[in-house]
C-alpha cells in the first residue's frame, strides 16, 4: 500500500533533480496485475498528473471509499482511546464519530489533538472544541491548506481563483450563487 502518495512528486534525487515518478512505478503496472493500493487525500490530483497521463494512463482504477459506518467508527475511536491513553463515553465517541462525518483521519487528528492539549473528552463542548482548534490549526487545517494550496496554483495557472476571489470580495456579506461567479470569471 502506498499512503499519502502525493508525497511521492516531492521525491529528488541527491543532486537535486526531481524523481520520475512514472517511471518508479513503470515495473509495477507493465505486470498484468498492480501489486499496489494507492491512497492519500490528494489522490484525485496524483490521478490527474500522474496516473492519469502518459505511460501510466488507465493501468490504476479509482475507488472512492465511503466514510466508515458508525459501528466502525466507534470501534476506531476505541482503538485510538485505547492507544493514547484517552478516556471517551460511548455517547461522546459517537457524537465525535458524527462529528467527524465517519472519516478516519478527522477522528484520529481530533483524539490526538485530545493527548496533546491533555483534554479530558467529557462533553460534547469539548469535543467540539477539540475538533475547532485541529481545524482551525492542527493536523486537518495542514491537510486542507496542503491541498488547497496545490488547487489555487492549478487554478490560477488561468488568473481564475484571483478573478474569482476579487469578484467574492465586492459581494460583501451576499449569499453568491455559483453561475454567477461563472460568468464573471468567463467560466
């Protein structure tokens, strides 16, 4: 399995060249069967650049996993309590596993942020605070910022998202439909 493979397009070589990416994994989709399972949070743009041009292009499929039932939701949140030592209720897992919206990467960023502020999870209030700071500043702010960043440079490879935002600014506090900004921009 490779995690988090965007982080395979920051790879360089000692002299400072950037790796080739396709041709690092060129053996693993000749074969009749890809022995890999790619995933990460910016699978779409490694499927876009990487996988989905040039020697590489059609060899991967793309599967899109739901978030995790509730049942196994609450069974990470247990498993995570029981690793970092972090005592949550039934009612309150369930509450951060909705929260959450079931994905396992919020539910792990916001138990962890739990060890690391030394934050008993006893109220709702807390979890809620919990999941506001890793938003706002932890781990799920870094993520969404990484990807973010990557769009608005594809983006503004074309001056859109500066079109874009300049036009949101004028609007003030209006609710802005999104045909509109369309054909502001010429979309």
């Amino acid at each position: 399995m490779l995690d988090e493979f965007q982080e395979v397009l920051k790879i360089y070589y000692t002299g400072g060249t950037p790796a080739d990416a396709v041709g690092m994994f060129q053996w693993a989709v000749e074969g009749r069967k890809c022995p890999h399972i790619v995933t990460g949070s910016a699978i779409r743009l490694i499927n876009q650049e990487v996988l989905g041009t040039g020697a590489l292009f059609g060899r991967f499929d793309y599967i899109e996993f739901p978030p995790l039932e509730d049942i196994y939701g609450l069974e990470l949140v247990d498993r995570l309590a029981a690793k970092y030592g972090v005592q949550i209720e039934e009612p309150l897992a369930g509450y951060l596993v909705a929260r959450c919206g079931g994905s396992p990467f919020y539910i792990n960023c916001v138990m962890r942020q739990a060890v690391a502020a030394q934050r008993k999870v006893n109220s709702e209030e807390t979890v809620d605070e919990l999941l506001a700071y890793e938003i706002a500043r932890g781990r799920i702010w870094r993520d969404w910022s990484g990807q973010l960043q990557r769009y608005f440079e594809q983006i503004n490879s074309h001056f859109i998202a500066k079109r874009v935002l300049f036009y949101a600014a004028q609007c003030g506090d209006e609710i802005i439909e999104p045909e509109l900004i369309a054909r502001e921009v010429g979309r």
